[in-house]
C-alpha cells in the first residue's frame, strides 16, 4: 500500500485540498472523507494519463508564484493511503 501526501483545510463548510506532488489540481467536498475520496479519484486521473499535461513537484523542488486567492482558515498535511483496486 503506498501513501501520498496531501495538504487540505476547511473553508465555510466545504474542505478543499491537492495532493502535494500535484498542487496544481485541486478539489473539494462536503465533508473530509469525501475530500478523501476526490483526491483518490484525482490521484488516478493523473497518474493513468487521463490528464494531460501533468505538472508534478517532487522532494527538492521548488513552487515559485504559487499562491491560493483564498485564505484558508486550517490548513494540514496528511497522507492518503493509496490501495490497488482488485
């Protein structure tokens, strides 16, 4: 089972959050599980090449200009645990 990290926070009542290889594709939903699942969901678009092209940020790189128009009120890092579908 591999893990990937994720940065995410709630802002008003929806969580928002990307994967942190991956900051430039954000997504949403009601509750932190279902943020969960679209990151899962964004994670296997990305990496089948369903989404093309792909900017990825690895350990070493750095984001120069990245910055969010929202401010967000919590802000974590968590890993999501990524499980090969059967």
């Amino acid at each position: 089972m591999e893990k990937k990290k994720f940065i995410y926070w709630q802002e008003d009542d929806m969580w928002l959050g990307y994967l942190e290889e991956y900051p430039d594709y954000w997504t949403q939903g009601e509750t932190e599980a279902e943020l969960r699942e679209n990151l899962l969901d964004i994670y296997k678009d990305l990496t089948s090449g369903a989404v093309f092209p792909v900017r990825r940020f690895v350990a070493g790189d750095r984001l120069v200009g990245f910055r969010s128009s929202t401010q967000p009120t919590i802000k974590r890092k968590f890993s999501l645990r990524l499980c090969a579908s059967a």
